[in-house]
C-alpha cells in the first residue's frame, strides 16, 4: 500500500486553483491522482483556514460559471440575429439556454446561499405584542 502524501501548501493552491476554474471535485481529483477527495475533505474539516480557502475557490468558480453563461447567452443572441440559426432550432436553443440557466441558478444558490439565494419572503417586525406588523411578498 503506498504511502499517504501529505498535503502542501502548494498541492493545497494546486487543488484550490482547478476548483476555483470551475472544476468539479472528481475532476480535480482525476487530474490530481496523487491525492483523493477524503483526505482533501479531512483537512479542510480539521483545518479553517483551508475551509475558508475552498469556500472563497467555489465562490470564483460560480462567478466563472455565471459569467460563460453571460458570453453563452450573447453567443446565442447574434446568432439569432444574424439569422445563422433557423426559428426551430433557435427556439429549441433558447429553452435549453433557460434550462441550463435555472440549473446554474439553483448551484449557485446552494453553494452561496448569502450572495445567490432567495431571501427571506417573509419579515415580522415586532413592536405592538397585539399584532404585530407583517410584510409578506407574493411570488
């Protein structure tokens, strides 16, 4: 059984720097075969500073992710445009855009509810005890 490598701070950098280009933890782990997912997840368990690290690492990656969209979507609208794609097929592109879209939106929101999620849709100020005030929004 070979021996367990010990994570540096350069495997560490190396690691966080394909998650942060938007890899996913199988690919990295494909591409760094030297050391797994279970002992990267150890560490960043036992250790905060790398936690905060891989947190900031998915955070850029959501940012490159809703930013290809963005060069995705303008891609798709000169094409549009230009008349290089038929109305059927444009069609059909524009729903698949809308579905890649709210898949990204859900991840993003799951990785960084505080910056993509929902907020709360519904606050209760307290101040009479009989009633207090409520403000609800409708979706």
């Amino acid at each position: 059984m070979p021996r367990k490598r010990k994570l540096t701070e350069k495997l560490a950098d190396q690691i966080l720097e394909l998650i942060a280009d938007g890899k996913t933890i199988r690919e990295v782990f494909n591409i760094i075969t030297s050391y797994t997912w279970q002992s990267f997840r150890k560490e960043l368990i036992n250790d905060d500073t790398l936690m905060m690290k891989y947190i900031k690492s998915k955070e850029l990656a959501i940012d490159l992710k809703l930013s290809e969209l963005e060069d995705k979507r303008k891609e798709l609208e000169a094409k549009i445009e230009n008349g290089f794609v038929d109305p059927k097929s444009a069609q059909n592109l524009v729903n698949l855009y809308k579905i890649i879209t709210a898949h990204n939106q859900w991840s993003a929101s799951k990785l960084s509810a505080k910056r993509y999620g929902k907020q709360a849709e519904t606050i209760t100020l307290r101040g009479d005890k009989e009633q207090p005030l409520s403000i609800s929004w409708s979706k």
